[in-house]
C-alpha cells in the first residue's frame, strides 16, 4: 500500500516538474531575448544588470509574506496563480512592444512583477517536493529540477538566437505565454496531498515581521544551518559578480551569434550535471557536493578570465554549470531533510531572501565596477595594462575578464575557509532529520 501510495506521488511530482520545465524554457527565452535586446539598445552594462536586479530583489522583499501564505494555504493554488500572474506579465510586454511603446523602464516594472510571481512559485513547488518525494530520494528530486533549469539555460540561448531572427522579440513572449499556459494545466489536473499541520499553525496568523523573526530564530537556533545560509550568502554574491557579466564579456570580442552558441555548448555542462545528480543522488554527506562544487566553480571563474578564447570559455563554462546542479541540489536536500514540511515555507522564505540578497547586489555593483572601474584600468593606457594586461591582455572586456578572475579567487578563498568550521561541515551529524516517507 505504502509503496502504492509512494509510487502516485512521484508520478505527481513528475507531472508537475514536466511542466515546468515547458514553463522555464519559454520563460529562459524571454530572459535571454530580452537581455539582448536591452544591451544593444543602451550598450550599457549598467542597464543590462539591471534586469538582473529587478528580476530578483522586489522578490526577497516580498518573500516572508509568500512564506507564510505557503505554510497555510494550497501550495498546488499558489502555483497555479502565480503561473498566471506571470503569463499576463509576459502578455503586457508583448502588447507594449506590438503596440510600440515599449521602453526600458517598462520591462524593469514588469519583470518586477515577475520577481513575486516567481517567488511564490518557487516556494510553493520546493515545499511540495518533500510531501512528494521519499526522503532517500530528495538528491534526486532536486537534480531532476536542477535538470528543467539546465535544460531552460542550454536551449535558449541558440533557440532565442534563431527566433530573434525568424519570429522576433515578439513571437518569442507568446512562446513563453504559451508554456505558462501549458504549466497551469498540468497543475490543474494533479492533486498535491495537503501538508500535516498543528492547531498552532493554523490558528497562529502572524503578521510578516514575526514570520521573518521565525524563520529566522528557526535557523539561527541550527548553527549547522546558519553556516550554511552565511555560506550562501556570501558565495552568491562572488559568483553573480561575474555571472551577470558573460554576456558582456562575450559580446566584447563576439557577435551575438557566437554568444548564443557559447551559452549552448557551456550551458550544456548543466544538463550533464543534473542528469548525473538525478541519476546518482549526490555525495555522502551533501555538505561535500557544496563544498566541492563551489572550489570547482571559482577555479572555472579564473580560467574565464584569463584570454579572449571562445575554446576556453566553453570548457571553463561546461565545467562551471556542470558544478551549480551539485551545488544547488546538495544543499536542497540539506534543507529539506532537516526542516520540517510544515514550515518549509517560512523558513525556505527566510532563507532564500537572505542568501539571495547579495545577488541583486552583486547585479547592481557588477555594471558600474565593469563600466567605471575595471574597464578602464585595462584599457591599452589604463592603470594596470604594463603589469596584469601582460598577462589576460588589454582593451574592451578584459576589465571584466580581471573581475572574472577576483571573483573566482575569492570563492575559492572562502570556501577553504568554510571547511574548517566544524558546524557547517559536520551539519547533517549534528542535525536530526524531520521528515519520514510515511505516506
């Protein structure tokens, strides 16, 4: 009966990430089409990171209120209406542009909207992931969704890059309309068993500052899981300093073509990933695939870097994405397995506003260190062009070819220096699991 029951909600789980991994490859379409479009409009670094900031930070803000509505309220519904919330954001950017009116500061408002949508999304379908999935397979679930995002990321930049061409900005939001469409209707047609909860946690409506002070007393009263979060924290914020400059990068030495090959053949390094994490389930204990993976991350980071070589971006970068499913499913399955289903949802809200509070800011500090300051000290006359331009060489994008290189040492840096803490290393001993496979 148990392995029945089992069996139902892992089909469940696989009807709901099917769709969305529809959804996320027409939304990594949008993302990357848009990204283009904005940069050869401004030519400005500074404006395009900044989609990269209004993608994520109107989302942290609003994130211990979607918290708190998650542990309460039907996670399948939450999905379901923040699918729609983002088809008609998608809806009103093609209208503008048809119409077009389409302008900078619109496509920053709409992705703002986006940002919660997506939040709530995210919540809702990582907090229904453990009242689906056996505990024994969580790595794996985790690298299954880890796969739809790799998937999103291999194919959209070479498909958007041809579709730009054929069906234009345009044709391209109604894809993504269209997979959110396709996404709500697999919701539609499951059922998502309700999680176990307490009188206390129904009857307890808190506003959202004292949810905040809850995930956070929850977390911090962990000291395994604190790590972990200032880990993160950090982490995040080295590696989106450079994340959100390969386009430029790329694009200061290549056409837009050739970006969206290299995207292709890097981004493939994920699929890979997440096929093995899915596959295999990660490392013993998790904590080592975290660890391990951001070492193998910042070295990739380096060698970016280091020459204007499309050969050594891809290998770099195949190896790069190839560590993030790693990284990123072996601390889910970290979080799930040691919070309790209940309140997933407010502690995951705590926990993803702050470890992904340094992104926006890396985003906002990105383009003006690019444009201000590191461009600039490597020009052919710049500052350091006799001493580290002899090495990476000078000119346009080897400022962010330098950056690529600073971040890259500091993740190795800090990663190194997170091992000797006992309590982070030593997480998964010290800390009980919460949840059983009693279905």
């Amino acid at each position: 009966m148990i392995q029945h029951t089992q069996t139902h909600h892992l089909r469940v789980f696989i009807i709901i990430w099917l769709g969305q991994l529809i959804s996320l490859i027409g939304s990594e379409l949008t993302g990357f089409a848009l990204g283009i479009w904005v940069y050869q409009k401004t030519g400005s670094v500074t404006h395009y990171s900044l989609i990269s900031v209004f993608t994520l930070l109107p989302g942290l803000i609003i994130s211990p209120l979607a918290g708190a509505l998650i542990d309460r309220e039907s996670r399948r519904w939450v999905m379901i209406f923040s699918n729609c919330g983002a088809a008609l954001s998608v809806g009103a950017i093609a209208l503008l542009l048809v119409t077009g009116k389409l302008a900078i500061w619109h496509i920053y408002i709409i992705v703002a909207f986006l940002s919660i949508c997506n939040v709530y999304h995210w919540l809702a379908y990582s907090a229904s992931i453990t009242l689906l999935v056996p505990q024994q397979h969580l790595g794996r679930a985790s690298g299954m969704t880890q796969l739809g995002e790799a998937v999103g990321k291999l194919i959209s930049p070479i498909l958007a890059s041809i579709l730009l061409v054929t069906i234009q900005l345009q044709g391209i939001f109604l894809l993504d309309f269209s997979s959110f469409l396709f996404a709500i209707v697999t919701l539609l047609i499951i059922q998502i068993r309700e999680v176990k909860t307490t009188n206390n946690n129904q009857d307890d409506k808190k506003f959202p500052l004292q949810e905040v002070r809850f995930g956070w007393n929850y977390i911090t009263a962990r000291p395994g899981l604190f790590a972990l979060l200032v880990y993160f924290t950090i982490a995040n914020f080295t590696v989106s300093t450079a994340e959100v400059l390969i386009t430029p990068l790329v694009l200061s030495f290549a056409s837009s073509t050739v970006l969206g090959n290299v995207l292709f053949l890097a981004g493939s390094g994920m699929l890979v990933g997440s096929v093995v994490m899915s596959a295999w389930g990660g490392l013993r204990p998790y904590i080592y695939g975290v660890l391990g993976g951001e070492l193998l991350l910042g070295f990739c980071f380096i060698l970016i870097g280091l020459k204007t070589s499309v050969s050594l971006i891809i290998v770099a970068g195949f190896a790069a994405f190839f560590s993030v499913p790693t990284i990123n499913s072996s601390s889910q399955a970290i979080w799930q397995s040691k919070v309790a289903p209940h309140l997933q949802g407010r502690v995951f809200a705590v926990r993803k506003m702050l470890a992904w509070s340094s992104r926006p800011l890396a985003y906002l500090i990105a383009g003006p260190l690019a444009d201000k300051v590191f461009e600039p000290l490597m020009k052919k006359n710049g500052f350091l062009a006799g001493t580290i331009g002899q090495v990476i060489g000078v000119g346009s994008g080897r400022g962010i070819g330098l950056i690529f290189i600073v971040m890259g040492t500091l993740t190795i840096l800090f990663t190194l220096v997170a091992y000797q803490y006992p309590r982070l290393r030593l997480v998964e001993d010290e800390l009980p699991n919460t949840i059983t496979d009693n279905y």
